[in-house]
C-alpha cells in the first residue's frame, strides 16, 4: 500500500509498534504533522482490513487506537515506491477480559492477549510476510500463539494458524473469540479464574413450609401489651392461654373472655361488697 507522503520517514524500522501515542520513532515525536500521517496510514489499513473481511466498518483507525490500550504492529518494505516506502500490512493486539468455557463447559474468567485485526495487502500474501509480522508480535510478547485469543478470526486467518503453530482442535464459545485446545492446560491459577453459577431468582417453597413459617413468626411476637393483634385465624383457646403468659395480666384475662364468649353477659360477673352497702341504703 502506497502513499505520497515519505513511509520511511514515519517509520525507521521494518516493524514498527505504535499504541495511543501515535508515535513510530524519535522522528515522529512531537511533529504533529507527521502523526497526521501515520494517522492516515492506520485509517487507510483499517478500512483495508474491513474490506477484506466483508465488514460494515472498520474495527481499526487512529482514534479507536487513542482511545484504547491496544499495539499495533506494522510492516513496511522500505525499497518500494521510488525508495519512500510502502505498508505491506498491520497486526493489532490488546488484552481483554473475557468469559470463556473451558473443556467441561466451565465459565471462566480470564484476560488474555488478543488478536483483534490482521491485514496483509492482498498482492502481498502467500509471501511469508504474515509470518514474519505475526512472529515479531510472538516475539515482542514473548508470548506463545496457543495462550492468545483471537477475535472473529476469518477462515484464512485460521488456515494460517493451523499450518504455521498447529492450533487446529478450538473449544466452542458463545462469544466472537476462538481459544485452542492448550489455552487453559498452559495456564496458572492465578491467570484464571472460576466464575460461579447464577443462583436462581427465587425458590417456591411448599405450603407446608410457608405455614411453618408462619408459625415461627408468630411465635415471635412480643408478650402483651406489646404485642399486636392476634391472627384471626387462632383458636379462642389459644387466645385464653395465651393471655395467661409470662408478662400478661390475669386479672382482666378472664373478665374479657366471657365478656366476648357466645351467651356471656355483664350481668353474670360477680358483685363487689361495696355496691351492697351503697344500695341497702337507699332501701333503707
């Protein structure tokens, strides 16, 4: 991929490692002019790449790669294009945290190092030149390829990789991300990490064990004359006996029940000696 401005001027090495800073070099540090062009650069690729892998839009440009924690590895050939420059191709790669399902389907939590894009100009390809930008990346990370994830990876892309590093054998995932077989056997303990099955919503209980319920609340509650109005549901035996409970008052637990007993009257209850007295003196 050609431009007209000078490539080898942006970028003095054969792979270059750009992150958010837009920076490829001393040279390019604090000219805005050239950041403008390896801007331009990076856009031109991402929309490259997307086409190439029949995307509705690009997954890579500058400002995406400002604004997030991600590498990106060019390549350059430095003697094509009247000795300026051109781009062959780019890799991107970032870490992210993902939920995967390991061989038993257990859900795991892991964040790993991920390829998010890969473009090789099509004249290009089935040159080595892939390999020689992928292995730089291996490299630079000192990383192996079986211990990365990699994003909506496109049937060339897994072709590349079954026939350079033998990742063949993937474990299916609900997610864009493809793992092979290797990438949680390699792995210590502390770089994953089980996540637990969501409890469900709510349990329904039996009736029995509602009623059961119920009950101990009730047996819950405070001694009179605390204690809130009784459940009607409650026998008038259990009324009385508890009305004689540690705390309640003896004296005017019965005169309410047989005030409130079917047939009791006022009347019945017995009469005091001083109402006596006070009415053999009217007679009198």
């Amino acid at each position: 991929m050609e431009f007209p401005f000078d490539i080898n001027q942006l970028f003095s090495e054969r792979v270059s490692v750009l992150d958010h800073t837009l920076v490829a070099g001393r040279k390019s540090a604090g000219r805005p002019d050239l950041q403008a062009h390896i801007a331009t650069v990076i856009d031109e690729l991402g929309r490259a790449s997307a086409k190439a892998q029949q995307l509705t839009a690009p997954i890579t440009s500058a400002s995406k790669l400002q604004s997030q924690k991600h590498q990106l590895y060019l390549l350059k050939d430095g003697e094509s294009n009247g000795g300026r420059g051109a781009v062959m191709g780019f890799l991107k790669v970032g870490y992210k945290k993902l939920f995967l399902l390991d061989q038993q389907g257990a859900h795991v939590e892991a964040e790993p190092l991920c390829v998010l894009d890969f473009y090789i100009a099509e004249n290009l390809q089935r040159h080595g030149y892939g390999l020689e930008l992928f292995d730089f990346m291996l490299q630079h990370k000192n990383l192996e390829p079986v211990l990365m994830a990699y994003d909506r990876p496109s049937p060339k892309f897994l072709s590349f990789l079954a026939k350079h590093y033998c990742l063949k054998q993937s474990i299916p995932q609900v997610n864009n991300f493809v793992v092979f077989d290797g990438f949680f056997l390699n792995r210590s303990v502390g770089q994953l990490r089980k996540v637990p099955l969501k409890k469900p919503d709510g349990e329904i209980k039996p009736y029995s064990l509602m009623e059961r319920e119920v009950v101990r609340q009730e047996q819950r509650t405070l001694p009179w004359p605390f204690a809130p109005p009784h459940s009607p549901l409650r026998s008038v035996s259990s009324q009385y006996s508890q009305s004689l409970s540690v705390g309640s008052s003896p004296s005017r637990a019965p005169r309410a029940a047989l005030a409130s007993a079917p047939g009791g009257s006022r009347d019945q209850s017995p009469q005091s000696p001083h109402l006596d007295r006070c009415r053999a003196r009217r007679t009198r």
